[in-house]
C-alpha cells in the first residue's frame, strides 16, 4: 500500500495494482489516452478517477487521464 496526496491536499492511499499503474503509464507523460488502454486498465483509471488520484477529460469523443496530484508532495 501506498499514499499519494493529491491536490486538495487529501493523502488516498493506493493498492499494489493502482500504483503499477500509475508508474507504469505517469512516469514519462502526464496525458494517457483511454485507447491505448486495454479493458483492465481502463478500469484501474476509472476506479482511481472515482478516488481522485486521476481528472478525466472528455473532448471530441475521446477520453483522457492526468494525475490529479499535489506537486509540491510529490
């Protein structure tokens, strides 16, 4: 287990999966598109959007995840 703080301040904490993930796809980007996610990690980011660790954007019918973190706690 793991915490991340994001930008409200407020610690989450994170399974091992969850934080595979995150480093897995946010260590050298900030954007992650949804098609090139498969079905499992889509919905890793959908249970991290509904936890607050991740924003999703939605613009001309395409989906995207940014981390939603603290930068000063990183």
């Amino acid at each position: 287990m793991k915490t991340i703080v994001t930008q409200g301040g407020i610690r989450t904490w994170l399974n091992a999966r969850e934080n595979k993930f995150i480093k897995d796809h946010f260590d050298s980007k900030e954007l992650l598109e949804q098609s090139n996610l498969n079905e499992r990690e889509s919905y890793i980011a959908q249970n991290l959007v509904t936890k607050g660790v991740l924003n999703k954007d939605t613009a001309n019918n395409a989906v995207s995840y940014k981390l939603n973190i603290n930068k000063l706690a990183r």
